[in-house]
C-alpha cells in the first residue's frame, strides 16, 4: 500500500466520516480546491477510481478501522 501523508490521511478519514470537500475545507479553515488537489493526490497514488473505491480499499487493508 501507498504511504499517505499525515493530511491525506486525516482528510480520508474525514471523508469516511461522511463530510463533503466543503466541509472538510471549512473546518481545516483551507480552500476548496486544497481539499480537491488531497482527494485527487490520494486518488492517483492508491490507484482508486472513486471516494466509495478508495474507502472500502482502506478499510479492507485496515488503513481506516
């Protein structure tokens, strides 16, 4: 598995948690887009199609529990 920074982490997790990008950007008092370019980065470097693909695939290798 692809080791994540501590942010991307921490953003999936939000993620998982069910907070938009939005709301995740509002909360880390980030833009937007900063949040995109973390989902976008985490994406391409686990090689996951989606937010859905990318969560179940954390969970199952018990990057998130």
């Amino acid at each position: 598995m692809v080791k994540l920074s501590d942010t991307e982490l921490a953003i999936v997790k939000e993620l998982a948690e069910g907070l938009s990008s939005q709301e995740i950007a509002d909360k880390r008092g980030v833009a937007f887009k900063t949040i995109e370019v973390h989902r976008h980065n985490v994406l391409k470097k686990t090689g996951c199609k989606n937010s859905v693909h990318l969560i179940t695939t954390l969970f199952r290798k018990k990057v998130l529990s």
